[in-house]
C-alpha cells in the first residue's frame, strides 16, 4: 500500500479514541510526532493544530501517519476513518439533507434580516480581533483600520471567545458566503454540495460554534463590558437557532427517506448493500496491510 495515498479521518471517532488513550491534544501531538521524526527525520510530524484539524472534520491524512496515530491510540486504522460510498451524489444522505435543509431556509423570510445582521457582526468581529489575528497571521493584515478605545477594550473578550470556539477569520468569511447563497440564491446554494458533499455536516457544526460565540458576546453586553447592539445580536442568535433546527429535522427527514427506501424493497437496495459491502472489504484489506 502507497504510504501517501491519503485516507479521510472521522472527527467524531478520532477524538473519542483519544479521550479513551487518556492522551490530550498536546500529549497525543507530542507522541506522534516522536515517533514521525523517527520514521521521517526533517519532515513536518503532528502539530497541536494537525490534531485539531483532524478533530473538526473532513481532514484528511497520509497512510504512513495514520498508522503512527493508530498505534499510539491502540485501534485499528478503519476505527478512526470515514468511510464513503460511492454512489451517485444525488442518492447520498448527505445531498437529500443538504437540498431539503436549502428548501426550507428558503421559506423564511428572516433569512434577509438574518444576513444583514451577520454582515454588521462580522464587522464588529472583525475590528476586535484583527489586531490578534494579524499578530497570529503571516497571510498580512486583516484590515487597516485602527480598532478605537472602546474596541481594545472590548477585544480581549471577543477574541477568547472566538478561540475558545475554534472559530477562525476564514470560518467567518466561509459562513457568509453560505449565508448569501442561503439568501439570495437557492439553485447556487443546492449546488454548493456538488463542491464539498459534507458541506452540511461542516455548516451544522459552523453554525453550533457561532451560536456559542453568540451568547458569549449577549452576556458580556448585558454585563455592561462590550458595547454592541443587543437587539441586533438577538436577531442573529434567532437566525442561527432557526439554520440548527432547520439542519437537524433535515438530516432526521434523509435519513428515515433512506430507511424507508431499504425497507420498503427499494429496487436498488440490494445492490446497494452489495456495492457497499464490496466496498468496504476493499477498504479493510488495504488498510490490514498498513
């Protein structure tokens, strides 16, 4: 087996295997790369944000280093990957979820309100937390604009939040871009899955983050400490309440039309099944000789 052919890693799988191993974010970046220097001497190993990015989903990782992180976390390789089948998009549960979720976002009308006050929170946001951003950044500035008295004092608080939450600049830049689809553009917004067919497991737990950030920043306001419109923040919170359980009864509504399909003698659930076992054999006996 190709040891840079490059497999999916489960977010979820991944971080319970760590937490079983005992082993922090650090200790288990701190291990790995021990043992990568070893294999690999002058080679980049596993950074504490390696490890992070493999913990936020939809990252991916070479065979030579998922064997090294396997071994540390005493599992079988599969046991912490993603495994996807290879059916037509259209039929995935993730494209019935990602449509239905476009389809009824599109019937409320608070998404228009709902973008403009994100828009103004970006703003907000981003003049607090540029000056760390930038400080952090070798990408340049993030805008030229020289936060005010009242902005230092509030961006301590602001940007903790954000890193507390795992929110970075480009996660606020990729949620407007879905926002606006979300708003504007509903052939586009479906379309966007065709791009990244995860994108709604991705926003969900974007959006879930945001929603923390939120009633972090709601309290500090009422607290007197950050000067912020309260009634612009609680529009947006409503918002993001609405995407998280619109994305939830849309995820529950693919994947009992999937059940059903199966149960119901769906004319290609046998082959299916088939293709999906077959599938998966392949998988294990590659990954067996890891």
């Amino acid at each position: 087996m190709s040891e840079r052919k490059k497999y999916r890693i489960d977010a979820d799988k991944l971080k319970s295997a760590r937490k079983w191993a005992d082993l922090s974010v650090e200790k288990l970046s701190e291990k790995a790369s021990c043992v990568y220097a070893k294999t690999a001497p002058g080679k980049k190993g596993f950074s504490v944000s390696d490890i992070q990015k493999y913990e936020k989903g939809d990252a991916y990782i070479y065979a030579d280093k998922l064997k090294i992180l396997s071994s540390i976390l005493e599992v079988r390789p599969e046991s912490i990957l993603f495994f996807d089948t290879p059916e037509p998009l259209s039929d995935t549960v993730q494209f019935k979820t990602w449509s239905r979720f476009v389809d009824d976002i599109f019937t409320y009308n608070g998404r228009y309100l709902g973008l403009v006050s994100y828009n103004n929170y970006m703003t907000f946001l981003f003049d607090c937390c540029s000056p760390r951003w930038e400080a952090l950044s070798s990408l340049g500035s993030c805008g030229t604009k020289k936060p005010s008295a009242v902005t230092t004092k509030q961006q301590g608080v602001i940007y903790t939040s954000t890193r507390k939450n795992g929110l970075r600049k480009t996660d606020f830049i990729s949620t407007r871009e879905i926002l606006v689809l979300l708003t504007h553009t509903k052939d586009e917004a479906v379309l966007r899955i065709t791009e990244d067919r995860h994108v709604a497991e991705q926003f969900k737990r974007m959006v879930l983050k945001h929603q923390e950030v939120l009633h972090v920043i709601k309290g500090q306001i009422e607290a007197g400490e950050v000067q912020y419109s309260l009634s612009d923040l609680e529009r947006l919170i409503s918002y993001f309440e609405v995407l998280s359980k619109s994305l939830v009864y849309a995820e529950f509504c693919a994947l009992g039309e999937r059940a059903e399909q199966f149960l119901d003698g769906y004319d290609d659930s046998d082959q299916a099944a088939h293709h999906k076992d077959i599938y998966e054999q392949v998988m294990y006996s590659e990954l067996d000789t890891l």
